[in-house]
C-alpha cells in the first residue's frame, strides 16, 4: 500500500508542476494581450481569463493539495516520521515551492482584475523559479547524501546563472526579430 501512495504522490507532483509551469505562460501571454488594441485586447483577455481560471483551480491547486496530502502520507507510511538529513532539505525546498505558488495566487488575483504589475520580461524570469525547485527537489531525493551540500548549491547557482543567461539570449533575438 505505501508504494501506491508514494505512486500517487509522484502522479501529483508531475500534475502540479505541469500547472505551475503553464499558468506563468499563460500570465505572460495575458500580459501581452493587455498591450494589444482593441478588439484583440479584449478578446485575448477574455480568452485567457478562461483559460488561466480553469487551469489554476481546476489542475494546480488541487494538484498542489493532493502533493501534500499524498507526501505526508508517504512520509508517514514508509518512514514513519523519521527525520533524515536529505528529507529536511528537500522538505525546506518544498516549503519554498508552496511560498511560490502563493505568490502565483497572488499574480493569478492581480490579472484577474486587471492589474498588470509584471511585465512579460519579469514573468519570463519569474516562469524559472519553478525549474529550479524542480530539480533541487529531485536531486535531493534521489542522490540524497551522495551529494554535498556546497556541490548542491554550486550547482543550484549554475543552473541559476544558466538560466538568466537564456533568458536574455532569449531577449536579444526576439528583439532583433522584431526589428
């Protein structure tokens, strides 16, 4: 039985990241049709207004309860609680991705009524915060203490900087070709 659950818990974990992923797309896309003239700027709005709700209440917040759910429950299933080294790191990466999603909720409201804080540059670089929990937690759970922690972040900040640089190698070509 805990195998299933842990199952389940990965099958939510794959869910709610899918979620987290896309509505940042879809808050920039929302972003760049508040740019837009009329008739497009309303009926892009209007669109992605849907699409964001259905999304964000519809796959990723239910994706996000059931993680927990399912993660606690493995926690308590297969290792009774027990505190290990990797699991509290991974769990502090996890208290950030929750913090993460939040202020996702929060963009989410924003848009939904029409206030535009972020531009699409800034979401584009905020869209990447996920892709480094993302492979934090994976790398913790699944090299555990075969890893270091100075190699751990050595390589958290590579990534990081890796990043940063695609997205403004990103931004320099979308701007010459739309010269």
């Amino acid at each position: 039985m805990p195998l299933y659950i842990k199952a389940l818990h990965i099958i939510f974990i794959v869910t709610w990241f899918a979620g987290l992923f896309y509505i940042v797309r879809l808050f920039i896309y929302n972003a760049e049709a508040n740019e837009k003239h009329e008739p497009a700027r309303t009926i892009l709005l209007e669109q992605f207004g849907i699409m964001i709700k259905r999304l964000w209440f519809g796959i990723t917040w239910p994706s996000a309860i059931l993680t927990l759910i399912f993660g606690l429950w493995t926690w308590y299933s297969i290792y009774n609680f027990t505190y290990l080294p990797w699991l509290g790191i991974k769990l502090c990466f996890v208290v950030g991705l929750y913090v993460y999603h939040i202020t996702l909720h929060v963009i989410y409201q924003q848009q939904s009524k029409g206030i535009f804080k972020y531009s699409s540059g800034h979401l584009r670089i905020w869209n990447e915060v996920a892709t480094i929990f993302l492979i934090a937690i994976i790398m913790v759970v699944v090299v555990k203490q075969g890893i270091s922690i100075i190699w751990g972040l050595t390589g958290i900040i590579l990534l990081i900087v890796l990043l940063m640089s695609a997205i403004k190698i990103y931004k320099i070509i979308r701007t010459n070709n739309e010269k």
